[in-house]
C-alpha cells in the first residue's frame, strides 16, 4: 500500500521528529527531548514515519539510530515542481503580454510625436 | 481541527523592466487580466473585475485549441468552466490576494486557493514580482477525496469504454 505523504505529515507532531532529524541521526531518547513527548509517543511517531518511508533505522551496537531518508521528500518536491513549471509557464505569458502592451504603447508614442 | 490542516504554499518571483502600474493592471482589468491568464490552451472570458477590495472577479475559463476542446470532452467535462473569486486584498502597487473557490473538480469538495502577489519596486526601473499560491488542504479527507475522483474516474472510463 503507498502511504499519502502528506497524510503522514499532517500531524505536527510528527514533523517536529522530521525536523529534529534534520540535523543528522538520533537515538530515541534524544528525540523525546527535543519533541518533548512520552518515548512511546516518539517511538509510534518513528514507526509510523518508517512504515511511509520517511525515516531509516540502523543498528550500532546497543543503539538504534534513526535519520531521514530523501526518496519521499524528493517524491513531495517533484509533485510540487509540476505545479511550478505550470506557474512558470503563466509567468512566460504575463511576460509576453506586458511586452506586447509596451510595445503598443511605443508605437502609440512614437505615432503621437510624429504628429507634433 | 486545525492541527489536521497543513497550508501547501509554493513561491514564484520574475522580475520585469517595467512600471509597477503596468503589472498591477495584468491582474487587475479586463484586458490585462484576459491577456494572459489561465493555463496554456485555455482562455479567460471576464464577465467582471471588481478592482477594489473585496472586489468579485467572475470569468469563464474556455477550451481554446481543438486538442484542449477535445480532452475535456474526452474526460466529460465542459469545455467551458465559469470561475469566481474576490481580491481579498487590494493594495494598489503593493500587494494583491486573490481568492478563488474551486468547486469544480469532480468528486473534491469545494476549498479555497488563494494567490499573494506582492510588488517590489527596484532600482532602475524593474519591478519585483512573487506570487504565493496556498491551499489549505484538509489532510484526512484529502484522501478521502482522492478516492471520491478516483471512483469517479472508473465512472468514466466505463462509460466512455476507455
């Protein structure tokens, strides 16, 4: 089943973890001081966000270190970039029309000075 | 709950040689405003452009190629989609928001998509031009509604044997 990315990080709680793995891997509890919730609350937001595929878990020694893996995030960023190239493409014909109005108003100008 | 609403903003600038009146007229009458806007293949008729704030904008947006013509046919829509809005906020050469309902997409509830255009005068002549787009989107029912368009669009496929 492919999990909505968006329904994922709808909770804020949740995207407080993404935004305190930002800064590199971490261990649980130092999740649940920088979230500020229960370590079972940091532990369920953590799975949840492996099971979207948001975040990996790697093993070393005793340790649990989670981080962030991109895939998902560059999935967000190239749905979003479609909506860019759309507003890039309006953005061409708003440039396209305002250079028309100016040149109309050029050869307007220049049609009144020779009429001087 | 508000908690479960995540805003989806997405920011584009251009900077033009040109004076801030010019650009503020694109958006804001008829002529200007149907001399560029819509997506490409499509054309914007403006029924009125209420330039003030809280000002209605009321435009169809029409299938202009026979390509566009015929992919809304092809998905059983019209070819021809009045839309409204209001500029929310309306401070000449400075800022405009543009508040659209969309209500037409088939099998989506209504919401409104909203656009901040701010201008920044530069030195020599230019302006700056960034367009925010947001949408508050309704994360649980986001997919709910995406299931809604999914079905709907079974619907069609059955119907048009596709």
């Amino acid at each position: 089943m492919h999990i909505d990315p968006f329904e994922t990080l709808a909770d804020p709680t949740r995207r407080r973890v993404v935004d305190a793995l930002r800064g590199g891997e971490r261990q649980v509890n130092d999740l649940v001081a920088v979230v500020g919730i229960h370590q079972s609350g940091v532990s369920r937001h953590l799975r949840i966000l492996s099971e979207a595929g948001f975040v990996a878990m790697r093993p070393d020694g005793q340790r649990r270190l989670y981080s962030l893996k991109p895939d998902r995030f560059r999935e967000l960023d190239a749905w979003l970039a479609q909506y860019r190239m759309l507003w890039e493409a309006r953005l061409d014909r708003f440039g396209a029309a305002l250079e028309a109005r100016q040149q109309q108003r050029n050869a307007q100008r220049s049609m009144e000075d020779d009429g001087d | 709950m508000a908690t479960d609403r995540i805003e989806s903003s997405l920011v584009i600038e251009r900077t033009y040689r040109a004076d801030v009146e010019e650009l503020w007229a694109l958006w804001t009458t008829k002529d200007g405003f149907e001399s560029w806007w819509g997506p490409d293949q499509f054309r914007a008729e403006v029924h009125s452009i209420e330039a003030r704030p809280g000002g209605a904008l009321r435009y169809d947006m029409v299938a202009d190629t026979p390509e566009a013509i015929a992919a809304m046919e092809q998905m059983g829509a019209p070819t021809s989609q009045p839309c409204r809005g209001s500029f929310t906020e309306f401070r000449p050469y400075e800022r405009l928001v543009l508040t659209q309902l969309i209500d037409f997409l088939p099998g989506v509830e209504a919401y409104d998509s909203s656009m901040t255009v701010d201008f920044f005068p530069l030195a020599a002549g230019e302006v700056r031009m960034v367009v925010t787009l947001s949408q508050m989107h309704d994360a649980p029912t986001t997919a709910m509604q995406r299931e809604g368009f999914t079905s709907q669009l079974a619907k069609l496929d059955r119907r048009y044997g596709a």
